[in-house]
C-alpha cells in the first residue's frame, strides 16, 4: 500500500508506456510542453471533465469522478463512469460500475489506453469493493466505443506498470533518449533533444536497473 502523499497520476501510464524518457521528464524533471496531439486530447478531456451526474434509463453516469487506489499507487479522475443497475434479481439498487475513456484519434498500436482504462477499474474496485469486469474506449476518429474486458493478463500488466512507474521516480533517474519513430508525435521533442543526445545508456539497461532496485 502506498501513502496518499506518494500518489502518482493514472496518465502516468501512458506517458511510461509510449517512452520512459518522456514519463522520467514530466514526472521526475517536471517538464510540460504541448503539441497538436497533447492540445486535442486536453480539449477533448476538458468538454468530458464537468462534474455531474446524469441518469439514461437505468445507467446512472457521473461525469469527472476522482479516483484512487493506494494498493497501486495511483490517482486520477475518470471521464466517465456508468453505473449500470443490475435488477432486482442482485439485489434492491445494485450497480456496476463501467469505466469509459475518450481519446482524441484512433486506437493505439501499443497497450497505454487499455492500461489506463484497467487503472481506472483497478482504482473503483478498490474503492467500492466492487467487481468491474468491462469498461470501454470511444476514440474520436472512430465515433464508436471499443470494449475492454479486464482479464488477468491486462490486470497484471497494469499492476507491472505501476510498480515500474513508482520505481522510476523514486529513483529520480531519467534515461537517455532513444530516437525512433514515436519522437515525431512527442510534445517534448525540443526538451529531450533525443538525437543530439541520444545513446548514453539503452532504455532497457536503464528499465532492468529500475525493476532489479525494486526486488
Ligand atoms: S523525443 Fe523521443 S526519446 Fe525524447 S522523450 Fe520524446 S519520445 Fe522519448
């Protein structure tokens, strides 16, 4: 369990996924910069980000719902989450809870927004010592939901990736760059300078020193 002071944000995530070097230089080196990609999803985020409750038949939905979970050491606010009333037969006024994340584009070729979606239910599994077994991804090009089934697998690449986040700025360490195609989508590509400086110490090496700290 970590203490409520050594949170770390659930966004956190992607940035480590999509290259440990930007999560070390936002997270650790506290640099924030922003490009097309960074404003379109900020906008897209700030029209979903208006806290309120609304009901659609027998989903319940809030709207900018604070959420936390101190077994991974995360905290964040979610899109959006429906309640989904489950009917009598579980209970008078039972509901599940359904995580649902905008994104600006069209799905990712990695795993960064299922990890953060499986956070999310993670954190209000925790929180309401419920069960959340599905949630879904609305990407903007697209204009449909994809679902998410949170399986064992996704739940354990998440629980890696937080313990692999926290290891990372607690060893306030930020890794070399290393050039390759993502630079081209990457807000802090003036801050990394990633081809002047890049090769002093390969991400990986960088990574398995980080998990070796953590055991
Ligand atoms: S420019 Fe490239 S190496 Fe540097 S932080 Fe961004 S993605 Fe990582």
């Amino acid at each position: 369990m970590y203490p409520e002071s050594d949170l770390l944000p659930i966004s956190a995530l992607q940035h480590l996924i999509f290259c440990p070097r930007q999560c070390a230089l936002i997270h650790i080196e506290r640099i924030w910069m922003e490009n097309q990609f960074t404003a379109e999803g900020r906008i897209l985020h700030e029209r979903v980000h208006s806290p309120e409750a609304r009901r659609k038949g027998v989903v319940r939905v809030e709207y900018a719902l604070p959420l936390r979970s101190l077994r991974l050491g995360l905290a964040g606010v979610a899109d959006v989450i429906e309640f989904h009333g489950l009917g009598p037969k579980r209970g008078r006024g039972a509901e599940e809870p359904y995580p649902v994340e905008y994104k600006r584009g069209k799905p990712k070729s990695d795993d960064s927004d299922l990890i953060q979606l499986c956070a999310q239910a993670m954190c209000l599994e925790e929180m309401l010592g419920v069960s959340v077994p599905e949630g879904a991804l609305f990407y903007g090009r697209e204009r449909r939901r994809t679902k998410v089934q949170f399986d064992d697998g996704l739940r354990r690449g998440t629980e890696e990736c937080a313990k692999l986040l926290h290891g990372i700025v607690a060893s306030g360490m930020t890794p070399a760059p290393a050039y390759g195609r993502k630079c081209g989508k990457c807000s802090l590509m003036e801050a990394c300078l990633p081809k002047p400086c890049g090769g002093r110490r390969p991400v990986s090496r960088y990574l398995s020193a980080i998990l070796e700290e953590q055991e």
